[in-house]
C-alpha cells in the first residue's frame, strides 16, 4: 500500500496503537524478550515519522500498561531503563520534526529517572507546533476511569457541581486524555484481538484495525494500509447509510 493512495482529506486527526508482539518477536530469533523491546524503538520511530509527515494530529502510544508491572522485575527494569535511554536519545529527532511529546498514565509509579527525563522532554518539545506523540506509560483506561470518578465525587461532595453536571462532556475533561480528540482509528498489532485495558472511554467509536505484524517489524507502509482500511469503511455512529448520503 503506498502513501499516495492515502485520501489526505479523510485523515484520521487522532491513532492509537497498542504495540504488542516484541516478546515473540524475539522468542522468534531465539532471543531473549528484551532484544524485542529494542528492537521495537525503530518501529516507534517509523511511526512517529510516518504519521507527523501525513498531518496525523496525535498518536498515542501504549508503552506499559497497568498490568505490565506484574511482570519479571528483570523485564520492568530492563524496560523502565530502555525508556529513560529512548527519551533521552530521541529529544533531538522530537525537536528536529517539530513533535510535542506528552504522557498519560500514573507518572507517580515510575520510577524518578525515568520521570524526570520523561517531564524534561515534555518540557523540552512543549511548545513545537507538529504532531503530538502521546506516550501511555503506566497506563490503564480503568485506572484513569477510577481517578476521574474520585475527581468528580470529590467536587460533588464539596458542593462545587451537581449531580446534573456529571455529564459525557464532564468526564471526557477530567480523563488524562482530555487535551486530545477520540482516536478515530485503533491499531493493534500481534494478531491480538483484544483491547487490554487501553482508552476504553476514547474508543467508543473507534475503527479498530488487528495486524498479525508484530511490532519491532512495523513500518510505514503497514501504518499505511491501516489507513487505507480506516477510509475505506463508514462511519454510521448509529444512523443508517441512507441518512449519512443526504
Ligand atoms: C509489547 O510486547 C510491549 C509491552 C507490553 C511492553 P510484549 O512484551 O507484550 O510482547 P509479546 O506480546 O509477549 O510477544
Ligand atoms: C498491552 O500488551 C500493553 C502494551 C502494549 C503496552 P500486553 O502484551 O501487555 O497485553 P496482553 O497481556 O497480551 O493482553
Ligand atoms: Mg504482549
């Protein structure tokens, strides 16, 4: 699929991907899970790049979930420590295209390097004017969805809104995601055909795209047939063909 059969018209302003498949990707190579990892920072960058020189608006990326911290310390570490070395090395590439980087998730469980070097970028790339690279770090919608609620209740309760207040519009500005649009387009790679907790809320009404690609061998031309398949569907949001042709 080539980038000119993209309908620049009809781009999605907002992709998330859960990039899935590094362990077995290595596992492939007879190496250990790690190598994965790494290796995945080139599909990273091939993304970032390919979507910023579409006009994407924002791409979210889910880094680490929730979840993933119940894996094997060695793999948390060896993860938290590729992060801070990514962050680090790529503020220069971020600059040089013009990329806000921005994060969602629990900032407060990970650890202090790799947050102060996560918030220096942040600080570091805030006022570029090109796409904004999301990273889900520490992430679940579940968790944001909690935070929020308590958020809310707490407001309730000391009698600064009320109960008709809580509305969709209310929620949406207290989730972590409330700086950016509902992805319009989902992609998940790895042959997995599940959300695993990410922006539950957001993806109400997302088109879901499943690759078996598995992410260290993601590149631009499949973050191209992705798109392509994004247009080629209708959008009904709960009307018929009919109604959307007139
Ligand atoms: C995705 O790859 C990266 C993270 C979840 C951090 P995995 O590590 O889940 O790879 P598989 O799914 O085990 O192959
Ligand atoms: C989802 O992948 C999380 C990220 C890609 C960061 P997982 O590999 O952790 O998800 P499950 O466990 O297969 O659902
Ligand atoms: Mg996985």
């Amino acid at each position: 699929m080539s980038k000119e059969s993209i309908n620049q018209s009809r781009l999605p302003k907002h992709i998330a991907i859960i990039m899935d498949g590094n362990g077995r990707w290595a596992k492939e190579k007879g190496k250990f899970r790690i190598f994965g990892h790494e290796s995945g920072v080139k599909a990273v960058r091939e993304v970032s790049e390919g979507c910023a020189e579409l006009g994407v608006e924002c791409l979210t990326l889910y880094a680490f979930s929730t979840e993933n911290w119940n894996r094997p310390k060695l793999e948390v570490n060896a993860l938290m420590t590729l992060l801070v070395r990514t962050i680090k090395s790529e503020t220069k590439t971020l600059m040089k295209n013009g990329i806000k980087l921005d994060a969602i998730g629990d900032r407060s469980n990970l650890p202090k390097d790799c947050r102060r070097e996560l918030e220096e970028a942040i600080e570091a790339t805030k006022d570029n004017s090109g796409m904004t690279l999301i990273l889900a770090l520490s992430y679940s919608a579940k968790w944001d969805i909690v935070n929020a609620t308590k958020i809310i209740a707490q407001k309730a309760v000391d009698g600064e809104i009320s109960l008709e207040e809580v509305n969709e519009e209310l929620i949406d500005k207290t989730l972590t995601t409330h700086k950016y649009p509902h992805p319009e387009l989902m992609i998940r790679t790895s042959g997995e055909l599940r959300i695993s907790n990410f922006l539950l809320w957001e993806i109400a009404y997302s088109e879901l795209y499943f690759t078996t690609v598995l992410w260290p061998d993601y590149r631009k031309e499949h973050l191209y047939e992705a798109i392509i398949d994004y247009q080629s569907r209708e959008r009904r949001f709960g009307k018929t063909s009919e109604q959307l042709a007139t």
